[in-house]
C-alpha cells in the first residue's frame, strides 16, 4: 500500500512540471541560428515573449533575464528588439555544453519562459602521412593510408573522412568513402594510370567542421610494392667472384630494370661483416660480384625494388664457396719462452694482409737448424721444445691450394731487460680496458706485445694478445667480459730479447660477489676463539676483494667488529654467553653479507679440569721437592741466613768465642809458616798502682763493667780510664785491656795482665765478610775448661818464658807487648 501511494506521489510531481513546462512553452519561444558549433565559438539566442503570456499578465513590471548553465548571464551581454523580441549572445565558449534559458521576471521571481541546448565539439584533425603503394601481384591496385591524428582518434567513428583522387591526363577525378574508423582505402586498377603522376588527398568532416590533408602527387609505378625476389643460383666462376641469376614470383609481371641489393656474410664469421653490393638488372639477368676472398664460405640474400618505390622484403639465403688459393700474407705472432729456456709457446692470428684463400686451413711449425718439423695443426698456438741450436721458427699456412710463404719467428731467450713503467689497466666500458703504460727507462725497445687471457678458462687456445709499435703507449682491449677476472701483461721488446713482464690482475666491471664465505670456529678457548674461512671461488667474486668485516656480539650486547685482509681473525669471548657471528665480503662493485652463525663456549668440562689441575698439581709438587732438597743441602747456610748466630759475651769467653767452626775463611797455624794475625776491634790501656794491678779478682769482677759505663763502689781509682777517642772507634766497645803500672817510667817490668772480655757486643765476624775473622784462644795441651780467666804471669818466671807461655798463645797480643827496648829506642829517637 506503501508503494501505491509513492506511485502516486512521483507521478503528481511530474504532473505539476508538465503543467509548468506546457505554460512556459505557451509564453515565449526560444531558438538559436545553429545547435552544434566548434569550440570557442559565439552563442546567439533569441527569445520571443508572446503577448498573451501569463507572467507578464500578473504584474505591471517585469523584465527579460538570461541564465547559462543555471548561472545568470550580465545584463550587457543581452538585448531587446521590437515587437518583444529579445537577444543574448555569448562570446568565445569554451565548454562543449550550453543550455541557454530565457526568464520573465517580477517584482517577487523569475519564471523560465524557455531554453535551447547547444552542443560544442572540435573539428577533426587535419590528417597527416598520406601515402600510397602499387601492389603489382594480381589484381593490381594502389593502397593509400593515412595517420587521422590523436584528437580525431577518439571520435574517428563520428568523423566521415573521403579519399579524393584525379589523373591529370585522365580528368574528372574520382573519390572514396571508407567505412567509419578506417583509415585506408584499396583504389582498382581502373581509376590508376601507373606510369604518369597523380594526385591524392583526404578530407575529414564531423559536426563540429571539417579538415583537409595535403595532396600528395605520386607515380604509382614508382611506389610499387614486390614481392621478395628468389636467388635461381650462385656460380664461382673465377677467382674472388660470384654471379647470381635472380628472378620475381610469376605473379609479378614486372620485366623493367630494378635496384637490386645483395648483402654477403661470411660463414662462421665471429666479427659478422656485410659485404653489400648494388647493382641494376630485370629479372632473369645475372648479376656478378668480386673482389671476394678466396676459397670462403658466402651467405648471400637479395632485395629489390623499382625507382623510388620501397625495398621487398629480403630472399631466402644462398651459400656458396669462392675458388680456392693458397694462403698468402703474413701471420702475427708471439713465441713465449718459459722460464727454463727450454720449453717455448708459440701463438699465432692472421694479420690484416693475410688470407686465407680456403677452408680446413692449417699451420705447420718448424725448424731449418736442425731441420725438423715441430707442430702441425688447426689451432692458433703450439708448444716447441727448445734447443740450443734453435735460433729461428719458421711458421706457414696452408689448404688444399698450397702453402703460404714462411713467418720466421726468432727465439729470444734472453729475459732480464728492463720492463715497462706505470702500467694501468682501467674499465672503460663494461665489456672493454683502457690499458696505458710507460716506456722503459733505456727507451731501447722496438715495440710491445700485450697479452691477456680469462682467469677462469685456462685453454691456452684462450689467450690473445696484440703487437704494437713503439711510439703506442695505450690500447682499448673489447671483448672482455664483465664481473670475470683477466690477467692481463706486457712485453717490450728489444733487438736482443724480450723484457720482464709486467702482470696485473683486472675486470672491466665488477659487482657485489655471487656468494659469502662460510664461518669456520677454530681452536676455542676460553677467553678467544680463531674464526676463519676459505676464499671465494674466482668465478663467483665478481670483483677483486677488498676486505672482509666480521660482526661478533653476544646476547649480553657486548659487540667487536674487525676488518682484515686474511682469511682468519682472532675474538674475545666470555664463558656462559652465546655469540652470534656475522661476515661481509667486499668489493669495488658492492658487498655481500654472509648468514649469521651462532656459538656457544659452554662451561668448563671434567676433562678440562684435569688438564688444569694436574699439571698444576705437578708444578707445585716439582717446586716444594725443590725447596726441601735445597734446605737439606744448604742447611749451614740457611741456618746462618735466617737464624744468625748472636753469642752472648757474658757467657762466653774469646775462646768460646772464636771457634774452629766459626773462622771457615781462616788457615790453621800450623799449616802457616806466618801465623795470620787476627785484630780484636778495640783495646783499652790502663794504668793502675801497684797494689791494686796484682788484684786478680778485682780486674777481673770490675774492670770490664767500669769501663762499660757502671759506676762501682770503692773502685774510683778506676777514673784514669783512657781509650781512643776517634770518630771511627768512639761507639766501640773494647774487646780486651791491657793493664800497666802507672807512671810509666816507674815500672819494674811488671807482668801484663789479661782479662777476658765483659762486652755484650756479638761478636759477628761471619756477618760481614770484609771484617777479619775472629780471634781464637787454642790451649797448648789442655782442654778447654783448663783456661778459665787471663791471669796475669808468675813474678818468678823469666822474660823468655813470658813470651812462650804466654804472648805464643796470644799472637794477636804480641803486638801490644811493650819492651824496654823499644821504649828507650824511642826517647832516643
């Protein structure tokens, strides 16, 4: 029920337009001069207001309002004429659509009274490249095409073009209509007159106008189209020569002299150079060329075509052999004289006077002295075992026809002349060197010879090589392959030999390498690991290699990056962590990086442990085995060094003192024949009164404390102590005093007295090995317990027995001894 009444709503809508339409149209009328005009063309519209028109019935003041479009047009570009007649014309519109409407308008609105649409469009292009070609295979007739332009293509089928055509001779002209969206047109054999000139041309005409190409005037005879010709046969009939019999399909009636072109390629020629001849004859007539090589494969193909007309397509091929010569010319060579001088390889090419002259050529290599033939073959380079006879090579070609004359190739064996200076090898395009160098510095050289050879074919067949003269410092090698390796050397030459060689390696173009090294982990330990790898193979670089980058980081972030030229890099790395590895090969042309391999140290293993702790455990064993032996062995002088011996003079007399043992630098007496004399450190003099020097016990028990600084009660008679007072002895402490009645002049000869020693200075004479060794007090037949004290000697004993009882058993004292003698010897003096 719904869309009832939608139904009828729509429909009572169109109703009220209809009404509305039907009353405007009753009002007014409305037309233009022309509905479909050009681009940028001017719009005239022209509104008629009838007089019973409603809208200007309900108001006293209206007016005449133009709209374009639903746009409202300025009042200047509008009109009015008599009798209610109004105007409005729009200049230069540039939209392809304009619907111009005429309103009445009141003091309240506008009512549209009329409108008109006019359609704008462009005209078609002009069309261009007219031509025209005679077919002259059965039925004959020309075929005329031309291009319609790129506006018109769009809209060719709402374009109408005709083809016009006249014969000058042959007047009234003819015309063609093709079908819409064709741009050719077959013309019958009927309207052409093929052998004097016509014109053509095309007219193009659409509703918006109209375009015309221009004439082209033509010969139809001279723009025929052929059919390829047919080579009948190839004869050879004399030497460098061949004469050809052609012929047109029989379709083709043609029989008048033609162009005729005929292109020769040697068979099997890696250059592939054209031999091109042009010659002139009707068909069914030989033609003949020359000037050919000898005894050579030619594929020959034709073409042809009449006057200015176009070329056919061309034949099928033909080959054919010229006459067999012998070869003649001379061969370029370079025998390469190994470094034992006694092998030798010879390489050979054709120059650019030789000639083959056949085929299944071969070259024959040999000697005069001795007269030997050393190489036959069908390559360009043979192997020659040298003699010392051997001076000169003699090389030659030949076919079935004979022999050419000999290449003499002399030996050189002589290779320590000087070679050339700054030798550069440079791309200069991706299949070609610039290879530049300097001349020696004698200048003595004749020419050079350049050699090069591919890295990765190793057929010695492979290697080429060019003599140039002296005066060529530079040469641009072609042919070379990119991304592959060439060695690439140079030879100068001189009257006596050949120069030493100098060898580089080069590409002409290189890349990033086809493949990355793969990482080999070496002997780990545990703070380093050897990382290495084996080099890319040569045809796989691409390049020369330049470096290598390792990448080496841990899970921890911890990251090394190393660059060598080697093949094997040492890392550090730390137990319990897991390490990622990571290689970058590089070249001129770019860089590749490798996969990344990971490594794992681990912890440290039993096995590990043993080879760590066993030889330490036998090092530490060997070291205290060592050290016991060595106490064992020295033990006196260990003893001695680290537990000195430190006596204690108040237990111990001189003679306890000095013993055997403790005097190893000193010599027995009685090995001597002159005792060594051994110096106590100090000694004391000391004048004492008579009653007082026979007291034994008194210097015995007092003596030696008064003079080591205590003060004894009853004993101040002690006071004339005197000893030396230098800066050396100041701080000594004496050892032994000798004790003499005071004054000195009033003594009758007493007897010395001895006294042992109270010091408690050590007596260390082993400490320092300058001092001399201590003195010793040997009993003359007693024991040591026998000599207690030092007593002084009997008053009954003789001056003789004073010396042999007493001063022989102190030979030290014996130089204290104080004789009469020496005293009155003194005063004397």
């Amino acid at each position: 029920m719904a869309s009832v009444w939608l139904v009828l709503v729509v429909l009572w809508i169109h109703m009220i337009a209809l009404i509305k339409v039907v009353e405007a149209s009753s009002c007014a009328e409305v037309y233009t001069p022309a509905s479909k005009l050009p681009v940028g063309s001017p719009i005239s519209v022209r509104c008629h207001i009838k007089d019973d028109c409603q809208f200007t019935k309900r108001s006293d003041v209206w007016r005449v309002k133009w709209e374009l479009n639903s746009q409202s047009l300025h009042s200047n570009l509008s009109y009015q004429e008599s009798n209610g007649k109004y105007g409005v014309r729009i200049p230069n519109f540039t939209d392809t659509r304009a619907a111009v409407a005429c309103c009445v308008c009141d003091e309240d609105k506008c009512y549209v009274v009329g409108e008109v649409i006019v359609d704008l469009g462009y005209p078609p292009d002009v069309p261009k490249n007219l031509s025209c070609l005679l077919n002259v295979t059965n039925p004959i007739r020309l075929l005329c095409q031309w291009d319609p332009g790129q506006a018109s293509k769009s809209a060719s089928r709402n374009t109408n073009y005709t083809l016009h055509g006249s014969r000058k001779m042959f007047p009234p002209g003819f015309h063609y209509v093709p079908p819409p969206g064709v741009h050719f047109q077959w013309i019958p054999r009927n309207n052409l007159s093929l052998l004097s000139e016509m014109e053509f041309y095309v007219t193009a005409v659409n509703a918006f106008g109209n375009s015309t190409s221009a004439p082209l005037l033509l010969t139809p005879m001279k723009y025929a189209k052929f059919e390829h010709p047919e080579i009948q046969w190839v004869e050879a009939h004399k030497f460098g020569c061949f004469r050809y019999s052609w012929w047109l399909p029989k379709t083709q009636w043609l029989k008048v002299t033609c162009k005729v072109e005929l292109r020769l390629t040697i068979v099997q020629n890696k250059l592939d150079t054209e031999l091109v001849f042009l010659r002139e004859a009707p068909p069914l007539k030989t033609i003949q060329v020359c000037g050919l090589l000898h005894g050579t494969n030619y594929s020959t193909k034709m073409r042809m075509k009449y006057s200015n007309g176009s070329w056919t397509e061309w034949s099928e091929q033909k080959v054919a052999t010229t006459l067999i010569k012998a070869p003649t010319g001379r061969l370029h060579t370079w025998l390469k004289v190994q470094d034992n001088n006694e092998t030798a390889h010879l390489y050979w090419k054709p120059s650019p006077q030789f000639h083959a002259n056949g085929w299944n050529l071969s070259y024959i290599v040999e000697s005069k002295e001795p007269k030997k033939m050393l190489c036959v073959t069908q390559e360009s380079h043979c192997s020659v075992i040298l003699t010392k006879r051997l001076r000169k090579i003699y090389l030659r070609a030949t076919n079935e026809a004979g022999s050419s004359n000999y290449t003499i190739v002399p030996v050189y064996r002589k290779k320590v002349l000087e070679a050339v200076f700054n030798f550069s090898v440079r791309p200069q395009s991706e299949t070609s060197l610039l290879i530049a160098w300097e001349r020696p510095v004698s200048s003595q050289e004749k020419g050079y010879v350049l050699e090069w050879r591919s890295l990765i074919e190793k057929d010695a067949a492979l290697l080429s090589f060019a003599l140039l003269d002296k005066n060529n410092l530079s040469i641009v090698v072609t042919g070379i392959k990119p991304y592959k390796p060439y060695e690439i050397s140079i030879y100068p030459k001189y009257a006596g030999g050949i120069g030493r060689p100098f060898t580089v390696t080069a590409y002409s173009s290189q890349k990033a390498p086809s493949v990355a090294p793969e990482l080999i982990f070496g002997q780990l330990h545990h703070s380093q690991v050897n990382i290495f790898w084996e080099e890319i193979p040569l045809e796989q670089r691409n390049g020369i290699i330049q470096k290598y980058t390792i990448y080496f980081w841990d899970d921890r972030g911890n990251n090394q990056v190393k660059e060598t030229n080697q093949t094997e890099v040492l890392v550090n790395l730390q137990l319990n962590s897991t390490y990622y590895c990571l290689i970058t090969v590089h070249t001129l042309g770019g860089s590749l990086n490798g996969s990344v391999t990971i490594l794992k140290p681990g912890h440290i293993d039993g096995i590990e442990m043993l080879l760590i702790v066993i030889p330490a455990c036998v090092g530490f064993s060997l070291l205290m085995i060592i050290t016991v032996f060595t106490c064992f062995s020295k033990n006196e002088w260990l003893k001695m060094y680290l537990w000195p011996i430190i006596p204690d003079p108040a237990k111990s007399s001189i003679k306890r003192l000095t013993t055997t043992e403790s005097l190893p630098g000193m010599p027995l007496f009685k090995d001597d024949k002159d005792p060594v004399l051994v110096y106590l450190s100090h000694f004391s003099l000391l004048d004492l009164s008579e009653k007082e020097q026979y007291k034994s016990d008194y210097v015995k028990e007092n003596l030696w404390s008064h003079d080591s600084g205590s003060n004894v009660e009853g004993h101040d008679s002690l006071q004339a102590f005197s000893s030396y007072d230098s800066e050396q002895d100041r701080d000594s402490i004496p050892y032994a005093t000798v004790v003499f009645g005071c004054p000195y002049q009033s003594q009758q000869s007493p007897p010395p007295v001895y006294l042992r020693s109270e010091s408690t200075q050590p007596l260390l004479g082993v400490e320092n090995p300058r001092s001399p060794p201590p003195y010793e007090n040997m009993p003359l037949g007693g024991s040591v317990s026998e000599v207690n004290d030092f007593n002084r000697f009997p008053q009954g004993s003789a001056e003789n027995e004073e010396n042999q009882a007493i001063w022989e058993d102190f030979p030290m004292l014996r130089s204290l001894e104080f004789r009469e003698t020496d005293h009155i010897s003194t005063q004397s003096q």
